[in-house]
C-alpha cells in the first residue's frame, strides 16, 4: 500500500488540523456549529436512526456485544454506541481527534481509542468485533481503492454473525467534480483569490475557508454501490439491505453468516 504514502499523510494532517481548529463543526460540517451537548446528541439521534432497527430485526443484542466505530474522530457515535454495547472500539487516522475524544468521554470505560494507519485495520485482530458502524467516513477517503481496501478490512473483523452497517457517497460524473474541487482547493490557498473563487455560501460559513482549501479530504468522494456490494459478498458475506435512495449517502447492511470463519 505505499502508493498511498503521501495520501495518508494528507489525510491525517488535514484531520489534525480541524481537530485542533473545530473538531466538532468539521465532523458535522453540514448541520452548522453547534455546541458539543448538540454534537453528542446528534450522535444519539444516529445511532438510532441508522443502526439499532437493523439491530432489532436481527434479533441482536447489543448490551452482549463489541461494535466498531469506524472513523470514530472524537466520539460522537462512540459516546452513543458505548451506552449500547458491551465493549466499543473508536477507530480513526487522526491522533489530535483520538487524544481530544478521549478527554471527552473520560468517564466512558469501555471505550477503546486505536489510532489507525492509514492503510487498513491491521491492528484490529480476525473476526473482532460483532457490529461495524461507520457513517460520513467512507465519503471523505480521496481514493476509491483506499476505500475499497478498507471494506474489505471491515469484512475481515467482523465476527460470524455480526453485521456491519456503513454509509458512502456516489457521484456520477464524479472525476470531473473531483477535478474542479482540487483545482479550487489549491487556488483558493491564495488569500487574494480567496474572495474571487470561491462559493458565497462558503465564505459565509464559519470556517469557510479551511474548508475549501483542504477540500479533497473533506468532499464527499465516490464508490459505485455494485463495486461494494460485489466485494463484500466475494467477502463471505450476505447483503441484508442496500439503500440509494440518497446517492450521497447510501447505506449498506450486510451480515457475516454464523458458520464463517476467519482465514
């Protein structure tokens, strides 16, 4: 994977650097700033939302189980997930987020914070956790075979019986997109440029500028939903539900049969 070398380094220095600037507006860009009681909540209103009706109707129970938070930054789901499960286990790039998450949620002993590498979850054992959750993670990975790897990964971890539930983006005529937003990104780190190129309703925002000039690991990127779904059932595993009705967030659900097991 050391084609990805400068990537990663992208990514855990932009990361670390809105851990340091605004962890929580960067992590919930699109609902505004917010105050952290807002931002742990919104965490709860997600976990809810998106992953304990798959739970019920699979008849699992989390109180017995060890989840994974995938792209954890400082815990908003991992604070929600920890009150659910037996044992959580809040997986990120960025050891500003990991270090200031875990300040945070001191009190929560069942919480692990594990820095990743960039690369894969190499550090997490076989068939290790029963429930992956990841959600606006996928989408901010610049590179669609990084992020396919890492799929895979969670296809790894994942106990037999276990179900992961992760959210992506896809977008048609994505290279195109993908090639304005980078050349923006890089323009705009010109200040003088700043108020010619970009958007009204970025220079408005409270950060407007820190986001556009880092844009490429803050973009939603693109994963064809088929790709996805063809990997993960080559994985062993069986797709229990995929939903694009939102092609910038698209969900997918799928479970680990209970006879699996790791190679």
């Amino acid at each position: 994977m050391t084609q990805f070398n400068d990537l990663v380094l992208t990514m855990r220095t932009d990361w670390n650097r809105r851990a340091e600037l605004d962890a929580a507006h960067f992590i919930c860009s699109e609902q505004g700033y917010q105050s952290l009681d807002d931002f742990f909540h919104s965490g709860e209103r997600d976990v809810e939302r998106y992953l304990v009706p798959h739970l019920r109707r699979l008849g699992l129970e989390p109180e017995m189980l060890r989840a994974l938070d995938f792209g954890c930054g400082i815990g908003r789901l991992s604070a929600a997930l920890a009150r659910r499960f037996r044992a959580v286990t809040a997986f990120d790039i960025s050891a500003a987020m990991l270090a200031r998450g875990q300040a945070l949620l001191a009190a929560a002993d069942n919480i692990t914070w594990v820095q990743g590498n960039g690369f894969d979850l190499s550090n997490l054992a076989d068939a290790s956790h029963d429930v992956i959750f990841s959600y606006l993670t996928l989408q901010h990975v610049p590179d669609a075979r990084l992020a396919m790897h890492y799929v895979a990964e969670m296809c790894r971890v994942l106990s037999p019986g276990g179900v992961m539930c992760v959210q992506f983006s896809y977008r048609p005529l994505y290279a195109l997109r993908r090639w304005y937003v980078t050349l923006r990104s890089r323009l705009t780190r010109l200040r003088w440029l700043w108020r010619w190129l970009a958007p009204r309703r970025w220079r408005r925002r409270r950060y407007g500028r820190e986001e556009v000039m880092y844009m490429e690991t803050l973009m939603q990127h693109s994963l064809p939903p088929q790709s996805v779904t063809r990997l993960v059932r080559a994985q062993g595993l069986i797709v229990e539900m995929l939903d694009t009705t939102d092609p910038a967030y698209i969900w997918l659900v799928a479970r680990k049969p209970a006879h699996a097991c790791a190679d």
